[in-house]
C-alpha cells in the first residue's frame, strides 16, 4: 500500500478535523476527495466550505475535489462513491469524520434538558460511517487494499458531552473491530483513531473570547493536521494489518511512527486523565 498518489476521502471536511486530515494527505500530493454541506462562506456559523478545502490542498501540491454530500442522505453517499469510482477507478483510504454538531451538545444539564435532535450525532456520525464504509469496502475488497478509519475520541470511555456523543464514539470503535474481521482475508485495514483537543474553527472562537480562561487548553491542544499525518504514517506502516480492528490514541501512535505536529511539538496523550480504549474480546459468533 505505497502508491505515491493516493485517492482518499475525507468525509466533513469544510473545517475542523476533516479540513485538517485533508489538508495533510494534500500536502502528500494525494487526490483528496471532501465531502460537506456548506457551498459558500455563511451556510453555517463558522467559517469555511468544501470548496476552499479543496482549493487548498490542490495549492499544497495535491489535487483536491469538492463533492457537495449530505451523508444523511444515503443516495447522495452512493453517488459519491460511484464518482470516485468512475474518476479514479480505486480508494485507497476513507476517513469517516462527517457528524452532525448541535449547539446543545457542550451545554450543561442531562440530555433530556437539551434538544432531542441530538440525536443526529447516531445518524450523521455513526450510522453515516456505516454507510460510507459499506461502500469503500466494496471498493477496496476487489482491490485488496485499503484502509477505513473512523475519527474517535475519549468519549468512547469517559463522560463527554452527553450519552449520545459517547454512544457515538464507542460505536465508531466496535464497528471498526468488527469490519476489520470482515476484510482481514482483503487485506483491507480499518481502524478507530481517537484524536487529542483540537485547534479548529469552533475551538479558536471559544478560545478568543476568554483567552485567559483558556490559555492552558490551547497548549496542550493538537492541529486537525496532526491526525491526517498519524493516518498517512499508519498506511505506510508494513505491519498495518497487524495493526487493523484496534482503537488508537493518535497521540500515541504520533510517537510511535515519529510523527510531530506542524508546529514541531509531540502531542501528548490524554490516556491517564480520560481512560484508554476498550479491549474487545477475541471471541468469534458468526
């Protein structure tokens, strides 16, 4: 798995995580394909469009596509992997970052307080990556390589934002676990990557308006770049397979492949202050 132009998919990528991991496989000189809503500056809250995504990894060196997809629609997903499809002819690494962000998800106060629409987070978010891994895999089995890999975080294990955005999370680690069985004879990787704090747009707004409040935070916090960087250093890895159905702190897989951030520090990770992943049992029920 070393082709030196790599087709990848970032799903939700007009700012935030994805934006970033796009950005890193850009700079690479891959294809990158990313997927999301906003079309122009002002269709959401925050700042940024797929289109300025893609325009930038196209200036990094790369080539970049914007496909306009809502990943709750699930026509809409299909049509996005029957152009890449027709377009390139393979996949080599699908990221599933898409999720849907509600406003009420950082308030306090139990989840019955807040809007029931969080209950998107299980569509776009959990049932989405579903959805896109079913059609990469189609892709990828044929090919016999690949590698699908599911942002996470440590609310997979701690209490973090409310049972939805965990349900979520953990999801992202079982269903990781499990497809990698399915595609092991493939030869096809899948994998669940927990990410530190990140700078993005949201954080960078929260951050300004109590810079005080929020210094030590901005410290230890990770560029969305970092997590593309982790992922191009785990599909270069020889031994991936071995590696394939596991949850990993990107943090520390950072360290593992000598991988920095784009500032030059090393990410630390956050394991002993919010739990490590879940070991999942051996145990085959076909």
């Amino acid at each position: 798995m070393n082709n030196p132009r790599r087709v990848v998919l970032v799903t939700g990528a007009s700012r935030g995580a994805g934006k970033g991991i796009a950005l890193a496989f850009g700079s690479r000189g891959d294809i990158v394909y990313v997927t999301g809503r906003s079309k122009t500056e002002g269709d959401a809250p925050l700042p940024g469009t797929v289109y300025a995504t893609a325009e930038e990894i196209t200036q990094r060196g790369g080539q970049g596509i914007a496909v306009i997809c809502d990943h709750s629609d699930d026509q809409q997903v299909e049509q996005l992997f029957q152009q890449i499809q027709a377009e390139q002819g393979r996949l080599d690494i699908l990221v599933n970052n898409a999720a849907y962000i509600h406003d009420d998800l950082v308030k306090p106060g139990g989840f019955w307080t807040k809007s029931l629409d969080l209950v998107g987070l299980l569509d776009v978010g959990l049932r989405s990556s579903y959805i896109a891994s079913y059609h990469a895999a189609k892709i990828m089995a044929v090919q016999k390589s690949g590698l699908i890999v599911n942002t996470g975080s440590f609310g997979a294990r701690c209490y973090m934002h409310g049972p939805a955005y965990g349900a979520q999370k953990i999801g992202h680690d079982k269903m990781a676990w499990d497809m990698a069985h399915d595609l092991r004879p493939y030869n096809v990787a899948a994998v669940s990557l927990w990410m530190g704090m990140l700078k993005t747009e949201r954080t960078d707004a929260v951050m300004n308006s109590e810079p005080e409040k929020y210094a030590d935070f901005f410290e230890i916090a990770e560029s969305p770049e970092f997590t593309g960087l982790v992922i191009d250093a785990l599909y270069r890895d020889p031994a991936i397979m071995e590696k394939s159905g596991k949850t990993f702190v990107g943090a520390e897989l950072g360290l593992e492949f000598g991988v920095t951030d784009i500032d030059g520090k090393q990410p630390i990770s956050h394991r002993e202050m919010l739990g490590a992943p879940v070991e999942f049992s051996e145990a085959v029920v076909e």
